[in-house]
C-alpha cells in the first residue's frame, strides 16, 4: 500500500540527548514537510525540502535539523538545543504544489 | 505572511444536525486543504479546493478566492465526525487553528 510512515509512534528522551525521528513515504513524492503541532494549536512548519539534497528552513527551525539524501526518507533530528521539544510531530509529502499527505506522527515527550 | 483565520473556534452539535466551517485568509492563495484530525491525531485529507466546489457524501466545501474564504459544509452531522478541523493554505501550508467539533449522540 502507498503512504506515509512514521516511527515510532511514541518516544520519550532524557533532556540534553538528541533524538531522530523517522519519515518515510512511498508516493513517489517531491516534496516532503515537516511540522510540529503543540495541545490545543494549529500546525507549524520546521523544515520542508522539494527535492532530494535540499531543504529549506520552515517558521520555527531553530534547534531542529533534516536530511534527504533519498527521496523516500526524511528524518527530523530533535537536537539538545531545542528549548521545548516535547510535542507531536507531523510528516507530509506531496507532489510538488499540490495537496500534502500526512503520516500517522510522532509523540515525542523529553524530561 | 498570509494570515489563516478559522470559525468558529469550537462547535457543539447534536447528531444529525448541520454545520458550517469558516477560514477566512489574508492574501491570494494558489493551494487550499480542509482536514479532519482525528483524535488520535491522524490528519485526514477532505478536500483540496483552491477554488470552486467539491463534494463528497456528507460533506463539501467551496471556496471564493477573489474573497478570500472557503466554507466546509458538514450534513447529518456522526458521533465520528467529531475532531478538529483544520484549514491550511499555500505549498508551505499555512494553518488555521482550527475548529473543535463535537457532536452529541
């Protein structure tokens, strides 16, 4: 079956470790996002990339950092520097400016 | 940036009633989504709709670009159409914050 996958569904670290969080799509899609959503709000873009060996920085960067050596793969790390990193993590792809599709995403809760 | 605004922000409903969801944006946009986040937090496409009108069972959507807004109908209202519904606009994706539905049985 075509779609997205995220892994894993929850994840809990110990403040001041990084942490990487898997993206894979199988749509054969351009593009690949990704966002963090926090309790009660709408979605913020982190990073976004249209094309493999490249990506932009989205609104809220900072403390983040992405790779797309594949088209199919588009990990998210979560580094130390990211002041409040717990949160729920949202993947997307689409063809090139069209309609994006979510994965299933990433609970991630750092103490 | 363009500014994404939803209502209303929350909506209380009886099953089987009908609803209408508004997002009002600031600037021409070429892409526009309505999703339904479920509560287990899954992001469900409903409608791609830059322009015009779509429809799809119970639910449908039109939007007006030259006034900047689209509307997201929803008809004989499910216990399982219960969520948040989100509007998002542009390749980037812009989102509202989104409208909190709930329906009664």
């Amino acid at each position: 079956d075509g779609g997205i996958t995220q892994s894993p569904k929850y994840l809990f670290r110990k403040e001041g470790q990084n942490v990487t969080l898997s993206c894979e799509q199988n749509l054969n899609h351009d593009a690949m996002y990704w966002y963090r959503q926090d309790p009660g709000q709408g979605l913020r873009l982190i990073y976004y990339s249209q094309i493999v060996n490249d990506f932009q920085k989205g609104d809220i960067a900072e403390g983040y950092s992405v790779s797309r050596e594949k088209k199919e793969s588009f990990p998210l790390t979560v580094t130390s520097a990211q002041k409040n990193p717990t949160a729920f993590y949202l993947c997307a792809s689409s063809r090139s400016g069209w309609e994006q599709y979510f994965g299933p995403g990433t609970r991630l809760t750092v103490t | 940036g363009i500014q994404v605004e939803q209502s209303p922000p929350d909506l209380i409903l009886q099953e089987g009633a009908n609803s209408t969801l508004r997002c009002n944006f600031s600037d021409s946009v070429n892409n526009l989504q309505w999703f339904h986040q479920n509560p287990w937090g899954q992001l469900i496409n409903l409608f791609y709709i830059p322009s015009g009108t779509k429809q799809n069972g119970r639910l449908s959507a039109t939007t007006v670009a030259t006034e900047r807004y689209s509307l997201l109908y929803i008809s004989s209202s499910q216990t399982t159409d219960s969520g948040v519904y989100f509007c998002a606009v542009e390749d980037k994706i812009i989102f509202g914050k989104g409208t909190r539905l709930h329906i009664l049985p």
